[in-house]
C-alpha cells in the first residue's frame, strides 16, 4: 500500500463523489479534461506545483490560487480541444463548486446553500441534504484514515542541518517507557539497534515520515527535504525496490531523499545504478581523511545517483573551502545540526 498515492485517491475521490450529486449527467471517471482539472487541483493546492502561475506571485495556497490556476488550466484545454469548449466550461465551474463543498471549515447545510449560491447553483432541498452528507461522510472517512496510521511505540527525531533553511535529518526514535512495561529496557535496546531490525526499522520510519507528509499535505503546509539513512544491508536485499515503492511518489522528488554512506555506494555501485532514477539518493561522505576536499566534492557532484552531498567530519581549515563551493547543480553542505 502506498500511503501517498492512496491519499491522493482518495481527495479526488471526494470531489468526484459531491460532483456526482451536484452534476446532472454521469460522470466518467477516467475522462481526461475531468481528471486534467484533478491533477491541476492536487498538484497546486497540496504539492505547490504550479502549471499556470509563477511561484512568486503566490502569498498563501488556498481556494484563490485552485480558482487562478484553473482560469488557466481552462484555456489551455480549450485550446487543446476547441470542440469540447462546453464540456471544458461545465467541468470548470461544477469542479470549483465541487472543491469549495469540500474545503468547508464549518459543515452544515446553510454553508453548502451559501456555496451554491456564490456559484449561482440552484440546488433543491434533496441535493442540499445529500450534499451535506457526502461532505461530512468525506471528512468522516479521511479522520478515519489518519486514526489507523497513528502508531503507539515510536516517533520521529527531527534535526535541522545547520545553515540549510528547510532540510532535515529524521531518525526513529521508541518509547521506552511503553515498551518497558512489556520487555526489560536492555533487550530493548539491544534489539533496537541491532542488524537484524535495520530493515523493520527503516521501513518504520519511512511509514511515519510519509505519515508525517501527509499530515503537511492535508494542510497544504510547504514541505521540507528530509534525508533519512538508508541501511547498507538493503543493497543487498532482493526486495529493495518492492519496500521503496511502498513510500515513492512522483510528488516527493528530493523532498525525501535516502543517505547512502560513501563507501556502500563504491561497494554497491551495480546495485544503486539499477535502481530506478526516480528515487532520490544522496551521498554521505566521511572528510576526516579527505586531504584534497574540492577533489572530493567534484567527484560528488559528477555522480548522476547524488541529488545532494552531506559532509560529514569537515575538518575546520575545510569549511571555507566548502562554504565557497560553487555547484553545478546538485546542493553540498555540512553535516552539521542547529543547537536545539
């Protein structure tokens, strides 16, 4: 199962299932201009990926940039499909409608009138109710669906690299004192860190980082880069790409990225190539026994696998060299955190 792709599902699902009450002709699920407005939708409200107006020119991602993006989204499929300008019009606006129905902060029947009237829909008293329900019955079912991710025994460690705005190392943490209850706390910790876990445990920590996503995606929050450890014994399982698909989505290119160790990376060079490019890999590298470090650092950067490079060990007569480095693309910084 994957969590991100499933959520998205299920926020056009939503706004499918109010536009079949509100439209009076059946919808077709897969058709292109609906699923067009869709993905226009998602991508610009939840993921910040704008196709019609300039990052720049946005303060807040609300119901006015869905509306902008949308006026835009609109003349390009009529200029795509001149034929179908009708059907283009009609989408446009009972999507809109659909989406602020569903965007309701205060659901009750008198705000889904109003609704329908700022879009001067007359809906009968039958299509209010049945509005009304399906808008609670969407709220309903995606509470549901954050209530079975919770989980009890562990947690996230978030620390901030020091110097970079929005980029953060993520590790697992357990409650001891949950588990204490059940098992003695030196088992606990043996086992905790011991290979044999190390696979459960990353799986468990991209569980709750993609958990944690969605929770900024719901809100439409910005999101930050997260690197997280990728574990050397994964390179040699056969299952590696099954357990990464699990968490891939397009919509997270370089907002989750994996640490590779240098030295796995020269070890297992076949087995990171094969892998699919869409995945985000970045190089961890040790500078203690780094004499040359630009030599170092070009080499990092002429690797296609590394999205960024993360310096660990910089000696302190290195760290202006590295401060000064100019990239050529891919982003190479200190391993260093913020003081909590």
């Amino acid at each position: 199962m994957n969590l991100v792709k499933n959520y998205i599902q299920f926020k056009k699902n939503s706004i499918i299932n109010i536009l079949k009450i509100i439209n009076e002709e059946k919808i077709n699920e897969q058709d292109e201009i609906l699923n067009s407005f869709l993905n226009n939708y998602i991508e610009a409200y939840y993921f910040h990926i704008l196709q019609t107006l300039e990052k720049e020119e946005i303060e807040k991602y609300d119901f006015k940039v869905i509306l902008k993006e949308f006026d835009g989204k609109r003349l390009e499929l009529i200029y795509e499909n001149k034929e179908q300008t009708k059907k283009i019009d009609l989408l446009y606006v009972l999507l809109l409608i659909s989406i602020k129905l569903n965007h309701l902060q205060e659901i009750n029947k008198e705000n889904v009138l109003k609704t329908l009237k700022q879009f001067k829909f007359k809906g009968n008293t039958y299509t209010i109710e049945e509005l009304y329900k399906m808008i609670k019955e969407n709220k309903t079912k995606e509470e549901k669906f954050f209530k079975k991710l919770e989980f009890d025994y562990f947690n996230l460690i978030y620390k901030k690299y020091k110097n970079q705005n929005n980029k953060y190392y993520v590790s697992l943490n357990y409650d001891i004192k949950l588990l204490s209850n059940r098992y003695l706390e030196s088992s606990i910790d043996k086992n905790f860190n011991s290979d044999v876990l190390s696979v459960k445990k990353f799986e468990t920590l991209l569980y709750l980082v993609t958990i944690d996503i969605l929770f900024r995606i719901k809100n439409s929050e910005e999101l930050d880069v997260i690197f997280v450890d990728f574990p050397s014994c994964l390179l040699d399982d056969d299952n590696v790409k099954d357990i990464l698909n699990k968490y891939y989505s397009k919509y997270l290119d370089k907002k989750l990225t994996f640490l590779v160790n240098y030295n796995d990376y020269l070890n297992h060079k076949r087995v990171l190539n094969n892998l699919d490019i869409k995945y985000s890999f970045s190089a961890y590298v040790d500078m203690s026994h780094i004499n040359f470090v630009e030599n170092k650092i070009d080499t990092i950067e002429s690797i296609d696998l590394f999205d960024f490079g993360v310096l660990d060990k910089v000696k302190s007569k290195d760290y202006e060299i590295i401060a000064k480095y100019e990239s050529l693309g891919k982003e190479i910084f200190n391993s260093e955190f913020e003081k909590e």
